[in-house]
C-alpha cells in the first residue's frame, strides 16, 4: 500500500493522466476540423438568404404594379 501513496508514483500517475486527455484532444480536434464543411450553410445563413430572395420578389411586383395600393397602408380620406 505504500507504493501506491508514494510521491513519485502520483506524480507518474497525473502526468500520464494529462498527457493522454491532451492527446486526445488533439486527436478529436483534428476530426471535427476534418468534417467540417466550410462551404454549407447555416440555418441562419439559409434564412437570410430565404428573406432576401422573398424582399426581391416583392420589389418587382410593386415596381412592376404601380397602381395598385398596398392593403396595409390606408389613407382616410
């Protein structure tokens, strides 16, 4: 029991402990760069994009409709 409690076996002990977490870290690390696909859009990206195109379609049909009034803007006259 008293190797267990030596100084120098703990010591051993937590630097094996931090050198393998490191270790991994490095090698989880590396795989979620690797799968990770700079090119793909995220949800946000996609929804910006979705209300941009939406915006556009609206300004050529009220360019395109001049005389038609927008419902949402009522005059009292």
């Amino acid at each position: 029991m008293e190797y267990i409690t030596n100084p120098w076996v703990i010591s051993l002990i937590i630097v094996v402990f931090i050198i393998g977490n490191l270790a991994s870290m490095k090698h989880l690390g590396q795989t979620h760069l690797a799968r990770k696909n700079p090119n793909k859009k995220t949800e946000l990206e996609k929804l910006i994009a979705i209300y941009k195109e939406k915006d556009a379609q609206e300004q050529k049909t009220s360019t395109s409709q001049p005389n038609k009034e927008n419902p949402s803007q009522k005059s009292d006259d």
